[in-house]
C-alpha cells in the first residue's frame, strides 16, 4: 500500500464476512476510502459457510408473486420464533428499524448480480419471506469481494487486529498483526467491527453462558468473538450474551466438499444460473434443496422423544435423551465430542414418511431414513442386526446390544424409555453439539456507533452484523444473513455522512 493511501484512509473495516464486505462496498459507493482486515487467509467468515436464506418483506419478488407484505407484520411475526423469555430481552425498536430497510438490501445486492429464488414460507411468518440466493452464500463473498475491489477498497487476510488506537477519546484506527509483525493503521471517519460472533470462544461462552457449556464447538471455529473482545477493550455495552442458538446436535460435515459448495460463485457464473433458474425442472430444484437439507440441518428431536437413544464410541448410553440441553452438553463431553443416534425398525418405518422426518427446511423439503442412507452414507448406515451395524461402524456389538436393550448399567444414566427391536437398524452420525451463532453484542444506536454503559456513543466506534446485534433477537432462518448486509449497506451510508 503507498504512504498517501494510508494517511488518506477514511474506514477500517474489521472482518471479511458478510457484514464487512456489505460495508466496505457501501463505504466504496460513497467515495470513501476503505481498509478491510481479515484475520483469516481468505474471506466469507460465517455468511461464507451458510446456505445463504435473506429474510426480508416488501420485496420484488413478493410483489411478483402477488404477496403483500410490510416490515410491521414482519417484525410482529420475528418476535415468535424465539423463546419467550429470550424474545422479552430483544431490542423490538431495532429489529423494527432493521426489517424497513431490509426489502431495499435485497434489491441492492440483487444490482451486484445476485439471483435469488422465492420467496418461500416459514412459519409462523404468515406470508412467504425467505429469499435464497443462487446457488449458496458464497455467490454474497464473491460479488462483494469483487464490487469493493474495482471500487478501490484494499483488502489485507492474514491481519489480525490486536487493539483499537484512540486519540483524545476517539477511536482513530487499530493496532494490526501481520505475519507476526504488529502495525498500527488509522482512519478518518470510524473503525467499523464486523468480525462475526463468539460462538467458538470457549472462555468467552463459559463467562457468560456457564462452565457447562464450554466444552460445545461453534460451527464456525473462528468465529472467536474478536469484535467483541475489542468492544469491551473501549468499554462498550455489551448485550444478551447468555442467548445463543443451540446447543444443538448436528451432523459432522461431509469428508469432501458439499455439491452446493463446489457450484460456481463468480457474478457472471451466478447471474447466468440466475437468468436459467426459471427454465430449471422442478424436480432438480427439490433434488439440490434435498442435498442442501442433508448438509446442513439437524435431526429432529421428535427422533429421541420417540425412543431412538445415543451412543458414544464405546457404544454405551450415557445421557437422557430427552433433557435439553443436558443431553447437549454431554455429547461435547464424550470422547472426540461425537455420538451416534440409534434407530430401531419402528423408528426407522416412523421416520420414512411425512410427518415424521430426520430433517427440514419447513415447507420446502423433508428429509427421511432413505435420504439420509443415499445422500449421506458418512453418517447414515442400515443394517439387519446390531452386530452388523457394530462392525460396519466399529463399536463394540456386546455394548452396543446392551444399550438397546436396556440392560446396560451406568451410574447417571436414565432407564431407556422403551427396549429398541426389529430386524432393520439404523446409525446416524456421527454427530456433534454446535452452536449455531451467538445472539450477544454490542449495544449500537441506528447510526451504528457503539454505546458505552451511559447509552453514549463511543466516538469513530461501529459495530454491525453480529458484533453489533444491539440486543436483537433473529432466530428463524435468514434474518442474520439478512441484518449482516442490511447493517453493512446502511453504515456506509452513514459514515459517508459523518465529520472525519
């Protein structure tokens, strides 16, 4: 980078996720001189990783399909996704402001390129609002990243920010670590923090969260809660830090790529697949959302509730099944933190059918024992006795027999609800407990800036995307991805607007 660029430099972007390639483009689009950092080698953070779902009313295509749709409704039916109790301590008057403006995002991103099939249901939305891009998020990494680039944003990987540099009270840049070597880099109008959530930072879930759940992984491992951490180096409020989503089992990823992770990603590539979605049969349609639903979602609950039980490695039962999120905990407590879930004829023929499913993306597709056993065979093997099914996983068969069976006995473990029996078994796994994301963070007013514990701005201090949830509750699907772009889009807006 030369000298005069530096000096000249009016935003530093922390993170190169959603959110802070939303920002830099946005900041790009005003004129402003961008520095984005990531301490990763490569960009895409945990938007990079998703299958990509915007959330959003008042859209083109609702209009398309004759849906008439409005934030208000919006935010009324966002606030009946979570739990109570988690949804009373959501900042409602932000998640309002958010959704007005996410319609007018999606159009943004749509004028980049992207193509977006839907919008599709999910309950208890009471019109269609899920939006998802084509073919998966990394199409938000690729055409950002390129956007910001011919716009003269520089980007550096492989920076880790340390600490915020301040003068007479205002943040003025940040301390940088590059190949070992520590720099300092300064901005005119503001640091902008969009390095994702905490949900991989053990020490930071136990403080917060409890002992007992240090030991679950995040989905993403470097989501490691930087932004944060940096939030409370300058003394800003922090807020909901005990929400996340999960812990939840879920399937362990498969060995190679994902065929949704191997489709192109270029603007080019994605427009061209965009224009030809139309002309696509609908049956490849629903067999690439089926592949997407083996990927990417966790098995039902109702699996357990009806009797199917866990295993670990050694093939014992070592948890009561229907104890949420005691049963969570304990599989990130077994060796390699992984566990196995046991299905009896009766189960397998329950969960063959409609309405009983191994996984879903609601009214979209339904994922069965079938699918799993053809889409998935890492983590999904049948078998017509239990030795069998032993050998084919490498268990211990007297073990394992004994824990269907319910003869096995272990100090802790609850009586299993029924002896499992038949001629057909099935493994699933194996599977992990995640946190899906972290619902904490700073506490930010509509400009962005971060507030301190007065509810006063921290001068030259944005957070957006998950670092500056602002008390925001955004369960069901799509609404993160959509705040990351929606919170990116509008900082530029308003850092173009400010007094360096």
């Amino acid at each position: 980078m030369h000298p005069s660029d530096a000096e000249n430099r009016d935003v530093i972007i922390v993170g190169g996720g959603g959110s802070g390639l939303a920002a830099g483009v946005s900041c790009a689009e005003q004129g402003l001189k961008v520095l984005l950092l990531e301490k990763q080698p490569h960009l895409g953070g945990t938007t990079g990783i998703a299958v990509g779902s915007f959330t959003a009313s008042g859209t083109r295509h609702q209009r398309k399909n004759n849906i008439d749709d409005n934030s208000v409704d919006h935010n009324e039916d966002a606030g009946q996704f979570a739990q109570p109790e988690d949804e009373a301590a959501g900042n409602h008057e932000l998640r309002a402001f958010f959704l007005s403006h996410a319609g007018d995002t999606l159009g943004w991103l749509e004028k980049m390129g992207l193509r977006f099939h839907g919008p599709s249901p999910e309950p208890p939305n009471r019109v269609p609002r899920m939006h998802n891009v084509v073919p998966n998020a990394k199409s938000y990494i690729a055409a950002l990243q390129l956007r910001l680039v011919r716009l003269g944003g520089h980007i550096m990987t492989n920076a880790s920010v340390e600490g915020l540099l301040r003068t007479d009270g205002r943040v003025t840049g940040v301390t940088v670590s590059m190949n070992g070597i520590q720099r300092s880099e300064t901005c005119r109008r503001g640091v902008v923090l969009a390095a994702g959530d905490y949900a991989s930072n053990a020490q930071m879930i136990a403080e917060h969260k409890g002992d007992a759940f240090a030991a679950v992984d995040g989905i993403n491992p470097n989501a490691t809660g930087d932004g944060h951490r940096l939030v409370a180096s300058a003394r800003g409020q922090l807020l909901n830090m005990s929400i996340t989503y999960g812990p939840e089992l879920r399937f362990v990823p498969p060995p190679r790529k994902s065929f949704s992770q191997l489709l192109p990603s270029n603007p080019t590539a994605v427009k061209l697949m965009g224009t030809l979605l139309p002309f696509v049969p609908k049956i490849l349609i629903n067999a690439f959302i089926k592949r997407l639903l083996v990927t990417w979602q966790h098995p039902e609950d109702g699996l357990l509730d009806d009797g199917a039980i866990l295993i670990n490695k050694h093939g014992q039962r070592f948890c009561d099944e229907l104890a949420s999120p005691g049963r969570e905990i304990a599989v990130a407590n077994q060796p390699d933190k992984v566990a196995w879930i046991l299905l009896d004829e009766s189960i397998i023929k329950r969960y063959s059918q409609w309405p009983h499913f191994i996984s879903t993306a609601p009214e979209i597709a339904y994922a069965y024992v079938d699918d799993y056993l053809r889409l998935r065979p890492d983590v999904a093997v049948a078998a017509n006795s239990l030795q069998q099914l032993a050998t084919q996983r490498n268990l211990p068969t007297a073990a394992l027999q004994a824990a269907a069976t319910g003869t096995q006995t272990v100090d802790g473990v609850p009586k299993i609800k029924r002896p499992l029996q038949g001629n057909r078994w099935v493994l699933l796994g194996p599977v992990k407990s995640y946190f899906t994301t972290t619902e904490g963070g700073a506490a930010i007013d509509t400009s962005f800036r971060v507030l301190d514990n007065n509810d006063e701005a921290i001068n030259g201090l944005y957070a957006i995307g998950q670092n500056g949830l602002g008390g925001q509750i955004l369960w069901g699907h799509g609404l993160h991805i959509a705040w990351a772009m929606t919170s990116g889009r509008l900082v530029g807006r308003v850092l173009a607007e400010s007094n360096p």
